[in-house]
C-alpha cells in the first residue's frame, strides 16, 4: 500500500487535503457525509454540494445511527465524500451500502486507525486515547469500533465486493517523520503490515461504480 505523509492538526485541515488530493472528481453534484462545520463546501465553490450531519452546520440535519436509509434517491450524486465517519456508527455495514447507493459515479472513503492513537498510552500505563475514554458523563460522540488500519482496509475491500462498486485506489496516511526516523522504524517492523498498523493513522480509497 503506498503511503503520503501528511498530518491534520484539525477537521478543516482534513477538508483542505481532500479539496486538493482529490479536487478532479469534486464536480458536480457532492453529498458530504458527516460534514461536521461544511468546511468543505467553502472549498468547492463550483460544486452543488449538500452536507449531512447531525450537529454542527449540515444542509440536511441526519442522525446516521438512527437513519436506515440517506434521504436521497439511488444515484444522486457524483461524488459522495464520507471520512472519519463510519466507526462512529453502529450501523456502518448499513450505511456504507446507502453511500453506494446514491452515488452514481464516485465514493472518497477514509477509515482510522485506531491502534496508532493507543500504542503510546497501552505501552506506557497511562494517558487516554481519544474516543474509547471511559468518562464521568455519557459523552455525545465516540468511536463504536476499534480496529488497526490492516482491517479497516479489509473491510472496505470486502464491503466494495458486495456492491457494484470497484476500488480505484487505496492508500495510507502518515504523520510527517525525518527520513531517518522512518528508516528505522521500517527496519524494526519490515513487514509493511506491522508497519502500517502502528504508525499509519488513515486508509483512503476512492471507489467507483461500474
């Protein structure tokens, strides 16, 4: 799996790396799934762009948890863009199948992993890791599930399958590291997989319907 080096200090900054990796499919009509503050919709200015989401500054307010179907007819959409979302649903096999569902041509899909956020705090005894915490108070949002980036690309290779859909192209994100840094972890963890899964921290795929 090839990697790009590249860190997000926060959401905006994600929506500014998908506007520019992937800006020739960002045409037309786009549904951003989980679209938290629309950060997105300010960088496609030409698109006819429509933002779900159950909090922040969506187009159509949605719960995707409680929703067994988007509310949209098959194959609206050129472009459907769901990242980070899917492991904050209980029903992500559900709603992967309506992503397919309503895009006619392209789905940009990204998963976490979710290993890489844990290593530091499981190795050293201490700290929390983000949304797997076990807070005083019910917190509005967190993780369903915890997986390394090895299974998250499975499952997005095995959910394609299923569908008329073909994975165009996969990759990993990692956070930017001297050459020779990289170097050595590398020769600590040859197998790519290992090394993925504890330094890693996202899958990208870009599928496509046939």
């Amino acid at each position: 799996m090839n990697v790009e080096f590249v860190e997000f200090k926060n959401r905006a900054a994600r929506s500014e790396y998908i506007s520019r990796r992937f800006q020739p499919l960002l045409q037309g009509k786009i549904l951003d799934v989980g679209c938290d503050m629309a950060v997105l919709k300010t960088l496609l200015p030409g698109a006819d762009y429509t933002g779900v989401d159950i909090g922040g500054a969506p187009d159509i307010q949605v719960n995707l948890e409680q929703a067994g179907r988007l509310p949209f007819p098959d194959g609206t959409f050129d472009c459907v863009v769901c990242t980070d979302v899917l492991e904050h649903l209980e029903n992500l096999h559900a709603m992967f199948g309506e992503l397919c569902r309503v895009t006619r041509r392209h789905i940009v899909l990204s998963l976490p992993n979710n290993w890489v956020n844990a290593r530091v705090p499981i190795e050293r005894g201490r700290g929390s890791f983000g949304k797997y915490g076990l807070p005083a108070d019910k917190p509005a949002d967190r993780h369903k599930w915890f997986f390394s980036l090895t299974e998250a690309a499975e499952f997005i290779q095995a959910q394609t399958a299923k569908y008329p859909m073909v994975c165009r192209e996969m990759f990993a994100t990692e956070k930017p590291r001297p050459f020779l840094v990289r170097a050595a972890r590398r020769l600590r963890y040859p197998v790519i997989e290992h090394y993925l899964n504890r330094y890693a921290h996202t899958v990208w795929a870009l599928l496509e319907k046939k």
